[in-house]
C-alpha cells in the first residue's frame, strides 16, 4: 500500500471467526492512505492503523476484542463502530492504541461515529462487558470526540491489559469530549490521572485539520467530496 492510497466503497472481511487470535482485516502502513464509505469486518485485531497519517470517512468497522489496534495518527469519522459477539472472551474491548514514545504525536480519534452492538449480540449485549479501549503502549492516545456511545458500554470505559499492570502505563491518555448517547456519561470512568473529559479548545487538538493535515494540506487534494473538517460547537 502506497503513500496517498484511497479505498472507497470496498469490503474487506477476515474469514476467521470469533476462536481466531489476530485475524487481521486490514493492516495500513501508508502515509496519507484514506478510505471512504468501506466496510472492514472481523474480529480480534479488524484494523490494524499501524502507522503514518490515516483517515476513515462513512465506514464500517467491526470486532470484538482490541479490534481497532496500531500506532498510526488515524481518525475515523462520521462511521459505525460494530461490536460484535465474542466467543474466546467475555469482554469486548473497541480500541488499543500502540503509541510507545512520549515524543510521538500519533493518537486515535473516533469523531461523529456510531458505537453499537451488532445483530447476533444484541439480545446479549448486557452479558459481554464492552470496554472503549485498552492503552497497548506506555503513551497510547485514544480521543472520542462527538460520538454516540451505546447502551451496552462498561461504565469504567477502560481497562488495562491483561496483566493489570495499568500503572506501568503511566502516560497514556484516553479523552472525551462531548459523547452522547446512554454511556456517554463520565462519571463512573475509571480513575486513572490520563482518563479525562476535555474541553474545546484540548478537542480541536485531535481535529483533521490540526492533528492529520496541519501543514501540506494534503487531503484538500483527494477526492473525498466532504467537509471532513467537522466543527466542534
């Protein structure tokens, strides 16, 4: 996959079911690489933004367990966040963001995006707790800006990895800002100093244009046909 790659209106499924351990959908290590109204299903590990600049318009992302997982600077917008019926594992977990260096700057960012349980895990969404992220590296930096937050969300949000260790993670960082929606609620977050509610001006930090396209404006050129650059009220 090359520098300045677009995808658009393509389905990209793992065949692996929910038994399988990092069944890749898609792993993207390409600066500038957008993909507009796609759908990436899987399962344990769905997408891999693994590094550079990326950008996700209109999608659909499905999964179960750290099913959004990478060290890219990615935002993913205006999109439905699936979560999906887990067999291996009684917890859902949405995203798990690599970032190992303070001197990095990559984060995720969801924006405008619709997290909810899928078809066969409805019935059954209260049975599987369903976390919003795990911090897979010392700084890993995951922003939920403006989203809609399901009814089946733990109301810690967050856990640390599997060993519990969250301690040793002390500069990671999982914001929100102004979620809606049943869970969007943030008072019972799990008290680390790096969970937080930020106001506007922390919010326009993680923005396309200041976080993805701050300099070379280089999405002005690809064809995507929308305002990517949402305003945050």
């Amino acid at each position: 996959m090359a520098e300045g790659f677009m995808a658009r209106e393509i389905g990209i499924i793992s065949n692996f079911g929910p038994d399988a351990r990092r069944a890749n959908a898609l792993y993207v290590r390409a600066d500038k690489a957008v993909f507009v109204d796609c759908r990436i299903d899987g399962y344990q590990r769905t997408l891999v933004a693994q590094a550079y600049r990326q950008f996700y318009l209109n999608c659909i992302i499905s999964g179960t367990r750290d099913f959004i997982t990478g060290d890219a600077t990615a935002i993913i917008q205006n999109s439905w966040i699936l979560v999906r019926r887990p067999n291996r594992t009684t917890r859902n977990i949405v995203t798990a963001h690599a970032r190992d260096l303070k001197s990095q700057t990559t984060a995720f960012v969801l924006q405008k995006c619709v997290l909810l349980a899928d078809k066969a895990l409805w019935e059954d969404r209260y049975k599987f707790r369903t976390y919003l992220g795990r911090p897979l590296g010392p700084y890993a930096t995951t922003v939920f800006i403006e989203n809609n937050l399901g009814d089946f969300i733990d109301p810690d949000g967050y856990l640390p990895w599997d060993n519990g260790t969250h301690m040793l993670f002390q500069g990671f960082r999982f914001l929100e800002y102004n979620n809606n929606g049943p869970s969007a609620n943030t008072t019972n977050r799990v008290k680390w100093s790096g969970v937080k509610e930020i106001d506007k001006n922390e919010a326009l930090a993680f923005t396309v244009s200041t976080l993805l396209d701050p300099r070379d404006q280089w999405m002005v050129h690809m064809d995507i046909g929308y305002p990517y650059n949402v305003t945050i009220p």
